[in-house]
C-alpha cells in the first residue's frame, strides 16, 4: 500500500504570497486550497480562466471567510508569449512571492508541438515552467527564505536526457517523452538549487505518487482497463497527492535543505542519471537558449 497520511501542521501563511501553475484541478487545486485555508494570497496560473475562477469559488465558498486571498491570471505553458505575460503580470501585481510552485503538468501523450517548436510534453513540463521561474526569481529572492517545488515523477527513473535530439522527433513514444521532461524537472531543481545557494531560495522536486488525476487523459483506453484494478487499490486521492508538496512548502526542518527529491513526505534518493552534474548544467544552458534567456 502506497503512503497516504495526511501532513499536519499549524502553521499560517497570512502575508505570503503564493503562485502555482496547473491550479484548477487535481493536486494543484488541494495545494490551492490548502494554503488558502492558511490565510496565503494565492495567485492561480491556469490555461483556462473560466476554469480557474470555477475551481476559486468553489475553494472560496467551502472555506467561508477563513481564508486569505485567490487571483485567477492566465498561462499557456506551451507559448513562451503566455509564460511572459503571466510573469509580467504576476511582477506587477505582487511585492514577493514566498512559494512558487511548479505543478502544471502533460502526461504520456501523443506527440505534439508547443507554439514555439517544442516537444509538447517537455515544452510544458521544463521549458515553460524554467522561463517561469526565471522571470519571477526576483520576487522570490525578495521574499527570503523563500522555496521553488518542482513537481516531478518516479517516472523520472525511466527518462533519459536526449541531448542530440532533445524534441525527439525521432523514436518518439509518449512514455520517452514523459520520462524525459520528469527528469528534467529533477535536474532543474537540483541545478537551480546550487545557482540560488547562499541566496535565502531552497528548492525541492517533488513525486506526487500515483494521483487519480485527469493527468491520465492521454492513456490509450486498453491500458486504462489495464491498470483500473491497481489504481483502484494504490493509487491516491488529490488531497494525498498534494501532502508532498505541502511538506516542502511548510516543513520547518527543510529550510537548510536546497536542491533535493522528495516522495511520500520523505528525502528519497532519485536515479543515477539525475544525480548527474554535468547533465543538470548542460540542460541549464540549453535551456536558456531554447526559451531565448542569455546565460548568466
């Protein structure tokens, strides 16, 4: 049986401010209503607005008047463009962020391309979200000690970094594709967690755990019949899917910790290829050359 607990903690949020991607629905919405219920303001990075400010009121009307503060803003983490405006947005509205929480995810889907050329799931999985943080990285430095969660996945054990075809426009398969970009999520926490030493920003990535989510709606139908017994039996609700995240947004005992992976509310040890220095700074640089950054 999977780890399910809840994570306890007391601790308030009133005056910090949080932004999360992926916010509407599934694990992103039990953090947003987690830390809402906390007293956060909670800035909601959704593709769809409407969808958002359904999931804002339900969390608001559920909580009464406990809570602190939610704002819907729109992000297409598939368009560089969107990512920009959202940023831009976010540093106009906000003095700091205190949590900035990378949750947004695509699943083991069939290929498909970004808006500006990337590989679907790796555009939305990594390079979206490190433009993300690059541009809201001052307001997280003003708002030290202050944390970046990276959402990632077991599957990242499996993921391989393709650095001579990282689009995989050859031997694509939607499981390849998944892989890659979770590792990649666990190389750029570790990365940046070493950029942001001594700077007051800790960082984590974070496996959820097998979540019923509507992660899973690229799945071929035959292998959903496949796996509903197991899913049915391991598998975790949203709100013990968020208990990770949360731990590593609120646990007071990480906050000398930086760059590391976390499961089931514990430190884990990812794979070898994670572990890999040289591989978490090339992909740095290539990074920041896809999404138009100059190196620093």
């Amino acid at each position: 049986m999977p780890w399910k607990p809840i994570y306890r903690s007391d601790i308030k949020l009133t005056g910090k401010t949080v932004v999360i991607t992926g916010a509407n629905t599934g694990i992103g919405k039990e953090t947003v209503r987690d830390l809402y219920g906390r007293g956060a303001r909670v800035i909601m990075g959704v593709r769809t607005v409407s969808k958002g400010e359904a999931a804002r009121s339900e969390i608001e009307s559920a909580a009464g008047e406990t809570g602190g503060k939610i704002e819907v803003f729109q992000l297409d983490l598939e368009s560089l463009a969107s990512v920009r405006s959202f940023a831009e947005a976010v540093n106009g509205a906000v003095e700091k962020i205190d949590l900035l929480i990378l949750n947004a995810g695509k699943m083991a889907c069939p290929r498909s391309e970004t808006q500006d050329g990337f590989e679907s799931q790796l555009g939305t999985n990594h390079l979206g979200h490190f433009l993300l943080t690059e541009l809201l990285l001052d307001k997280v430095k003003a708002a030290a000690p202050s944390r970046i969660i990276v959402l990632s996945s077991l599957a990242h054990e499996s993921g391989k970094m393709n650095f001579d075809d990282l689009q995989l426009k050859t031997g694509y398969s939607p499981w390849k594709a998944y892989g890659q970009s979770k590792l990649a999520n666990v190389l750029f926490a570790s990365e940046l967690g070493r950029r942001l030493e001594g700077t007051g920003v800790t960082t984590y990535a974070v496996h959820p755990g097998w979540v019923r989510t509507e992660l899973d709606r690229h799945m071929p139908a035959w292998q959903k019949v496949l796996v509903t017994p197991a899913r049915a039996v391991v598998s975790k609700s949203p709100v013990q899917g968020a208990q990770t995240t949360l731990y590593c947004a609120l646990e007071p005992s990480l906050a000398d910790k930086t760059g590391r992976y976390y499961a089931d509310c514990r430190e884990k040890t990812p794979s070898s290829r994670a572990r890999r220095l040289e591989d978490a700074k090339r992909l740095w640089q290539l990074s920041e050359e896809l999404v138009g950054l100059s190196s620093r």
